[in-house]
C-alpha cells in the first residue's frame, strides 16, 4: 500500500529539523559575540566603553584680563593657569583672536580663527612637567566649526618634533564638547615655521610619522591648517576649554657643579 504525505506534514517535518540542528550553532554564535563585546561597540548595541580612564594633567580655560577690551589677539595672559605656557607656530598664530563674553553660556568666552590668513598651530606647555600620553591619553576639547575648517590635535615631542594628528572635528555648527584618545591617532609631521605637514625620508609619497614617542610631550594644542575667511561664518575654528588627561612627567632640571 502506497501512503500518501501531504506538503503540509513534508513542511512542518523540516522546520522541526532546522530548529533542532540550528539550537546548538546559535548558542555558539552567542558565546563567540559575548566574547568579541569589549573589542567592538556593534556588538555591544551602542557606543563602546570610554577610551580613557587616564587622570586629567592640565585644563586650558580662556580669561579676559583687565588689559584687554573687546576682540583682540590672543597672550599668554589668556590663559588662566599660570603654570601653562602659550606656544604659537606659522605667522598667522599670532592673528588668533578671543571671542565671546566672558561669564556667558550663550556666547562663552574662547579664541576664534577667522581672521587667521594661513595656516597655524597653538600648543600649550607645563613649565614643570612633561606630558606622557601613551596608553589611555586623551584630550577633550569644546569646539565649533565653519565651513570645511577641521580641529586637528597637534603634540611636540621631546626632541623638538612637531606633528599633526588625523583625528578632526568638524562640520560642528554649535559649542560641542569633543573627546578622543591619543592611540587611535596617526601622526604626521609638521613644519614649525609655516604650519604645513611635511613628508618623511622612505618610500615614495611616505607621510606617516610610525609609532612616535608620546611618552614625554613637550607640548600639546591645536591646529587649523586653512586660512580663516574674516568675519562672518565662511570658515574658522573655535575652541573653548582644552582638557588633556594623561600622566605627568617632571621635567628633569641639572645645575652645573664647580
């Protein structure tokens, strides 16, 4: 006698079959993405644990001081700290103005690159302390932008090497607080004079600065490689408060002996 299975029975049969044998693959998938979560902020279903636990260093905060009245070209006696020195590199460093109203949180009080006809870098230095920055360094940085003008960090390190990083900010049309780590960031290097990138001895069209030291920086800051477009909002950079986060390094001080 033939029996007859209708499609339905054929259907139900196979799903059984497919859940079984899929139970058993799913649950090795789960462990194998269990085990990947730290080392991907997809498989976490959101953004990715924090970069950086490192201690801050040093905290840039802008001021007004009495001397000064209105939009004028950014001094040392900005800086509220007085254990961090301003360092200026390119012509149009010193065309950095300040902005804003000091005490406001419409209009907060910061240094604005509008009027900087070239390229430029600003860092900062601890007259104590070298800066190291490897391993869990950041920096976090209040910043707005205009036009196609990026934020870039910018580090000097021990031996007077100044570079440029890849990392940007830009297209930030209100005050936004921005933070990134120091590992993720390739280097390239940067002429102190004119504030532009240079290449490296190597192969043909080499840029990359590999695996630079961070362990002892001299200086950190920023810099905005396109000339401003004057007043108005056809392009410039702003920054407000710079924090770094790090570990310090005490600079070592010798005295000659007779």
């Amino acid at each position: 006698m033939r029996h007859r299975v209708s499609l339905g029975a054929i259907l139900g049969i196979l799903l059984a079959l497919g859940t079984v044998c899929s139970g058993p693959l799913f649950a090795q998938q789960t462990e194998r993405g269990q085990g990947r979560g730290v080392q991907g902020p997809a498989a976490q279903g959101g953004e990715g644990p924090r970069a950086s636990n490192a201690p801050p260093v040093f905290k840039v905060e802008w001021v007004r001081p009495p001397s000064q009245n209105g939009q004028v070209p950014v001094v040392q006696e900005n800086i509220a700290d007085p254990n961090i020195e301003l360092k200026q590199y390119g012509p149009a460093a010193k065309e950095l103005l300040t902005s804003g109203t000091p005490g406001s949180e419409s209009t907060p009080f910061t240094v604005w690159s509008g009027a900087c006809t070239g390229p430029f870098a600003i860092t900062f230095r601890l007259k104590n302390n070298y800066v190291d920055l490897t391993g869990l360094g950041r920096i976090r940085w209040m910043v707005k932008t205009s036009g196609f003008h990026e934020v870039r960090p910018v580090v000097k390190l021990a031996d007077g090497t100044l570079l440029v990083g890849d990392h940007t900010d830009s297209s930030v049309a209100m005050f936004n607080v921005r933070e990134f780590a120091l590992a993720d960031v390739r280097w390239i290097k940067l002429d102190a004079n004119r504030a532009v990138t240079l290449g490296v001895n190597g192969p043909a069209n080499q840029i990359w600065v590999n695996n630079p030291d961070l362990s002892k920086v001299d200086e950190v800051g920023f810099v905005d490689l396109m000339p401003g477009s004057g007043h108005g909002v056809g392009g410039y950079i702003h920054l407000g408060t710079i924090e770094v986060y790090g570990k310090a390094v005490p600079r070592q001080t010798t005295t000659s002996s007779r």
